[in-house]
C-alpha cells in the first residue's frame, strides 16, 4: 500500500551542478542548481531551471551563454556555499577560493578546480512557472585527466560527484557499481 | 589543464527512471530513461526527454499522461531490460514479473513493486532534436512508507535509488551522506 505524499518535487534522484555565468559588467559568478538533466543527445544539450529571481537567470538571459560545472565531493561545502546567497550582494569565486576562467567556446566563466565542465551556448528557454527552463547545447566537455577511464571519458567513481537528496535536503555521494547497462537485463526472462 | 572531449551529453549525475504509459489499446508500458530532471516547483513539474522512435512517445502524446517510476537498487536487472526493448514487440510488465497499477489521478500505469512513483499530466512537449522532452506536472507523489523519514518524505538512504553514468554506461548506486544543504556551507567563509 502506498502513502500519497501530494504534488512535490520529491524526485531521486537529482544532480548538483554549478552554473557559471558572467553579469553585465563581465563579473564572473556561479550558482548551485539540482533542477535539470540531459534533454537531448543531437545536438547535445543540457537543460536547467531557475527562477527569475535569480542573479544568473538575468546573466543568461543577457550573455546567452552559461557553463555546468560538476563538483566532486571534495568541494561539498563550498557547493553548499554558492547555493545560499546571490551573486548581486557577494563574490562567491572570492568567498570560496575558486577560480573563474573564461571559456573559449561560450560567454561564460568555468570553474578551475571542479573536475567536470559542460560549456553551453543558450538555445531556448521555457517559461514554465516559478522557474525557466535554460536549454544549452553542449558546444564540449573539458574534464580533469584524473577523472577519465581507460576510454578517456569521465566516470562516477574517478568524478566522485555530489547528488542532491530532496527529502532531507541533503548531499549524498555515488555508490557502488551495480552493473553494466544494456548488460544485467539480459538475464530478465 | 583540462582535456576537451567535445560536444557529448557526459553529464554527472543522471537519474535512472522508468517511464510508464498506456498505449492506444490500453496496454501498460513501461521504459527506461536517464535524459530528465526537475524542471519547476511550482507548478511541480518533471522534464524527461524520449525518442520519438520510441513506443512511449507516442503513448505519452495520445494520453497525455505518464509516471515516472523509481526503481530501488533491488530492480536493476529490471530496470536495464526494460531499457532493451520496444513495448511494440514485448510484454515488459510480463517479462519482469512487474505489476500495473492504473492511476486514479492521471491516464498512465505505475510499478507497484518500486518504492516511488510520480503520476504525471502532460504540459508541454518540445521538440529539442533527436529528442522529445515531455514537461509533466506533478499531480501526486507515492510513496512506500519503508522509504519514508519521520518527516514523512522519501529519502535516499531508504529508497536506494539507482543513477546512470554515462561515461561508462553503467549503473550505480546512491552514496553515503555527506551533508545538510543550506548548512555545510556556513563554514566557507
């Protein structure tokens, strides 16, 4: 039997991702975001929601460019940091120590330390309520060499990133392998 | 130095979710999906991108409705063969054993067997490119009360759900806690 719990966002799982973006006056500044996901593998794109009240919804909105930066647990306070204040009252790469560098693709900083960078040029965005959806076409991944594998792509493990449980508003790590995909099916029927 | 990889959809994390739906003569399906997130609080609403090659997509745009499912680790052999095949040419409530529920909320089957369940109505749909991405808005949230903390909402820990890696196309489980949001942060500065 199962407890109805109401219409929320209870969804697991959820990423944590730092969107960079640049102001009007070329300030670099970042964010922390759990509302998004891949929405398309050609092109390949990114999508992202944030409400209007935001530093960086204006940032996008004018630069039409952001980065999704992906923290390693090494950086879960610092993540935590850049999600409770905004870009218009505090320097957030000042406050935490981070480094901004400028992309060479899009009209957006990147973060330095973090392991996992998707540069995105704005396609569209959907006014969906409270929040607007950013859909960015992916234009590369620069990924730290520590964090590839054998095949020079970035896994779980090497990346170590942070999920965002909306339950208990808390940051977990990733886990164990369970197995391959296309692969542990197989043995179903 | 980072190393460029190009235009990939190499993203940290994505989450593992069955999709279901009924399908013109009334038959539930269901499918595997990892290209989707949150898209706004309020209203509630999930974002997941499907294939129009896919038997979902046209279920989803005749019914206008669909669940998402989240499977605890327990059902990753399910969870992976239901993402092998088309519901066109197989049964997969019957190959997995799975039981459809109808919801009394919206015109589309959930897993009985899986810890948390969204029923959906569909909002919008946006043609991005290879890929569809279907805006539900949250009508109601199931839970099993085994996974829920005693502020009564699901939790990582307890719903063990499973993510996606797509660099090593592999699945994962959820980690260890690292912290509290909104509060692991005050130590930055």
């Amino acid at each position: 039997m199962k407890k109805s719990i109401g219409p929320m966002t209870m969804v697991c799982t959820t990423p944590v991702w730092i969107v960079g973006s640049y102001d009007q006056a070329g300030k670099p500044n970042i964010m922390t975001a759990a509302w998004g996901g891949v929405c398309c593998s050609e092109p390949p794109c990114i999508a992202v929601s944030l409400r209007k009240a935001t530093y960086t919804y204006h940032n996008i909105m004018e630069r039409k460019a952001f980065t999704i930066n992906i923290p390693s647990e090494d950086f879960s306070r610092e993540t935590d940091y850049i999600g409770m204040g905004s870009g218009r009252t505090i320097d957030k790469f000042h406050d935490t120590r981070l480094t901004p560098v400028q992309s060479k693709l899009v009209d957006a900083p990147y973060v330095q330390e973090f392991p996992l960078i998707l540069e995105c040029r704005l396609l569209q965005s959907f006014e969906l309520g409270l929040h607007t959806q950013f859909v960015g076409e992916i234009m590369d991944v620069k990924a730290d060499e520590s964090v590839l594998d054998d095949d020079g792509l970035p896994v779980i493990p090497k990346v170590r990133p942070i999920i965002f449980d909306t339950g208990s508003q808390s940051y977990y790590g990733a886990g164990d392998f369970i197995g391959k995909a296309f692969l542990i099916g197989t043995k179903v029927r």
